[in-house]
C-alpha cells in the first residue's frame, strides 16, 4: 500500500467500509455532481462513503474520486482511529499531532509515478479530465480540491517559504485556468512579489494527492512554516517529493495529476460565479490566470474534485479540525485555561471555544482574543463560549449552555464594521462584517452576587455507554 498517496488511502477507505464504487455510466454533466451531493448528504456528513466513480461517458478509462474526505468516519480512518470514533476524541488526537509542528522529514526521488505520462504540446484539459461543475450555475468547470505550490520569488531556494496552499481554480480553455488568490493568502504574497519584480511566477498545481497533503494546503500556517514538513510530522512518516518538469517547484512524487505553468503578470481576467463554502454563489470579479505548459499524471490517472456548496460538504470537514486545531494552540498560547475549539463550521464563521473561567467575564475577553487572531480576524464572526467541562462539538450541550447561562442584556456583544469574509454573503460591502460574541459560560465572582452551581457530569456513567452502544448494536443485528 502507497503509503503517501491516494490510492492508499482509498485502499484504507475501502477496507473500513468507506468507499464505493459507481460502475454505472454516468454523464460527467450532470451526473457526479448529483453524486457528490448525495454522498455528504448522508447523515450530515457524519457517515458517507467516499466515491470512486469509474464508467464515464467519453472518457474510457478514466476515474473520479468524491468525497473522499468528506465525513467525519474517513477524518477518523486518515487518523488511524476506528470510523465511528466521536468528533471530540478526533479533535484532541488532531492536536495531538498538531503540535508535532513543522519537524517533518522531507524526501525527493526521480522517476516518479506523478510523471509516467508527460503532455507538453496541444495541451487540452478537455479531453485530459471528465470535468464537471461543482455546482449549477458555476460559470465553469473548477478544481476546488487542487494543491497549488509557489515559492517566494525572493527567497526561491528556501523550502520552508515555499507554499502549498488551496485555491478554487475556474478552466477558462484548454491549457488556461483562472484562479481566485486572495492579498492574504501565502500565494498571493509571492505573486505581488513576483509582480512587484516583473516576474512571471511558475505554478504546479496536484490533483488527487494524499489527504494530510490536502489539509495542509487548506490550513491557516504560517509564512515560514512548510505544509510538506507538517505533512510529515502529522502522519509520521518522510514526504516523498519529487521536482516539477519545468520549475524550480517540489511536488508530491504519488500524486494522480500535476498541472505546470506561470500565472499571467500584471493582468486580471474575469473570473466566477462559484458555488462557495457559505451556501451561496459568489460573484464574479477579475482575478489572476495561468497558462499551462505541462501536464504529468500517473498511468489511468483518478481526478479528485471537491463538492462544496450548500452545507455539509467535504469542504467542512477538510477544514474543520485544521482550523479548531490552530486556533486552539494560538489562545492556549497566553490563555491555558481554553478546553477546546469547534471551528468546523464554514471554515470558522462560527466558532464554538470550551473554556474555563479565570475571573468574573473572563470569557469575553478569550472571545475578543480569537476574534483578532490570524484567521479570526476575517472569519470569526459569531463566537460562542461555553463552559470548559461542556463538549463544543455537542450541540446538544452547546444549546443547553446558550439556554441556561446566557444573560442577553450582560452576555451579547456586537461589535460593527470589522474585517470580514468576502464569500460570507452577509459582508456587505463583501470584505467588511461583524462580531457576534455570546458568553454562555457559568458567571463567576465578581460578576454575580449569588452562587450558581450547574450540575456536573458523571465520569462514572462513561464505562457504561460502551455497554449500551454494543446492547444497541447487537440489538441492530
């Protein structure tokens, strides 16, 4: 089994009883999507298979891969965990090699398989890949699961500089992609370096890698921190790398497709409407382009895309425990007293912080604290607190705190006019929102003259739920 690939983490999928395969005909358009929608529709994403959808109308011998991350029973197979393990069990071994860092060992090889199959003329995606639209009204064929790597165009020989980072991408025509990269995003610090130079910058981007190579490419690091270092670290084994066929650019040596090229310097070309991570379709804006001048794939190559739209979708659980993870370690940075972090849903617009309480109101200032992190400060917009002993990936609980602990007239605060998401269709103008900060924590002296006591949790009940989960199951059979 490749270990660092995605074949073998289909082949893991498959024998946890995550992975089906479609050998039906299917139409590209509309067919996979309807597909992918189904497969997160199951229980909410909690439990869907992945797809491996293998008879395509026009495309003899070609495969797609969905939803292959995109439930929270494959999250638990990537980790090694059994699938119907509880979210919050998953969120804590997620820290837990999370804070292995960036010490990952890296590894290059020729001759890799991402490179048995060379195009360099008449480059035609077209009839390379059985491209589909995410979603109706996409003004296009998109990747919205593609790893995109550039290096800084200062500093090109420091690997730790170098990005993996993740990037809706529209196909304009057969060997031209538009791409939305945002002024913050690590890869749009290296292409307004690269225009501030003159510089065309090159470009590699993989489809259908390993899913810790995608999780990395989807998480808030930093500049300086390497998404393959923290690959290795996090699945405790040497990244295999390879170089690009016509850049100085590190690619992952297994993946299915590598698309090279340079982006266009100095022009901006229409791109979108998308179906975005919020529900709702963006607009379109003027964005950046690439000019493709390569494609290397594996032999009998499977395209990997991302459904995102509507709520739940892979989208959110790619996301969701990167971004808690983070978070997580930045307040437990000055603030120890932080349990826990749910900040799976919309990539962080809401966020839900388990945290205890120092002094009276406490909690609001861990709320304000988030909200000026990195991330926080342009998603974050609605911060609940709850109490430390409370679990912030159980609703259940989650509203039993919001019912009984919160004061609206002591406990809610709203702070206008700060920055916002673009794609959240409540930033208006797009860029620009709020903060919503409800403090559900138990109050605590000084703020209260009376004594409030919760009823607490019993650890000594824990042993028996295992007993009535097997009774049920057995009872199942």
């Amino acid at each position: 089994m490749e270990e660092n690939s995605l074949r073998g983490f289909l082949e893991k999928l498959e024998q946890a009883g995550q992975l089906v395969h479609y050998t039906d005909e299917v139409m590209p358009e509309p067919d996979i999507r309807r597909i992918g929608r189904a497969a997160v529709d199951i229980a909410a994403g909690n439990t869907g298979p992945a797809v491996l959808i293998e008879n395509i109308k026009g495309y003899k011998g070609k495969r797609v891969a969905i939803n292959v991350l995109g439930t929270w029973a494959n999250n638990a197979v990537m980790l090694g965990m059994d699938k119907d393990t509880p979210l919050k069990d998953q969120f804590f071994e997620f820290a837990r090699r999370w804070a292995g860092g960036s010490d990952g060992e890296l590894k290059w090889i020729e001759d890799a398989p991402c490179q048995e199959v060379k195009i360099t003329k008449d480059i035609n995606l077209y009839e390379i890949l059985p491209l589909f639209r995410v979603n109706k009204y996409d003004a296009g064929f998109y990747f919205s699961k593609a790893s995109v790597v550039t290096r800084d165009p200062e500093d090109p020989d420091n690997v730790d500089k170098q990005n993996v980072g993740m990037y809706r991408i529209q196909v304009q025509g057969p060997d031209t992609l538009g791409i939305q990269v945002l002024p913050f995003h690590d890869g749009g610090i290296h292409l307004r370096k690269a225009e501030e130079m003159g510089k065309a910058l090159p470009v590699a981007i993989c489809l259908g890698v390993h899913p810790v190579i995608s999780l990395m490419a989807s998480a808030p690091l930093q500049y300086d921190q390497s998404e393959y270092k923290y690959a290795a670290a996090f699945m405790g084994a040497p990244q295999i790398l390879t170089k690009a066929l016509t850049a100085n650019l590190d690619i992952p040596a297994y993946t299915e497709i590598v698309l090279e090229g340079e982006f266009v310097p100095r022009e901006r070309f229409v791109e979108g409407p998308f179906g975005e991570f919020p529900g709702s379709y963006s607009g379109s804006r003027r964005q950046f382009r690439i000019k493709l001048n390569a494609v290397t794939t594996r032999k009998n190559p499977i395209f990997e895309n991302l459904y995102v739209g509507r709520p739940w979708t892979e989208h959110d659980t790619l996301i969701g425990l990167n971004t808690s993870a983070t978070l997580y370690f930045q307040l437990r940075e000055t603030m120890p007293e932080v349990k826990a972090v749910n900040a799976i849903y919309q990539h962080g617009l809401t966020i839900i912080v388990a945290t205890d309480n120092r002094f009276g109101a406490y909690a609001k200032t861990v709320g304000m604290r988030l909200a000026s992190t990195p991330h926080g400060t342009s998603y974050a917009k609605n911060i609940i607190l709850v109490d430390g002993d409370v679990d912030p990936f159980n609703l259940v609980q989650v509203m039993w705190a919001l019912s009984t602990r919160v004061r609206p007239q002591k406990d809610v605060i709203v702070i206008p006019n700060t920055p916002g998401m673009p794609l959240d269709p409540c930033s208006e103008p797009p860029g620009i929102g709020g903060k919503l900060i409800i403090d559900a924590t138990t109050p605590v002296a000084p703020e209260i003259s009376r004594e409030v006591r919760m009823v607490d949790s019993i650890p000594e009940a824990e042993p028996y739920q295992k007993i009535l989960v097997d009774l049920q199951k057995a009872a199942a059979r």
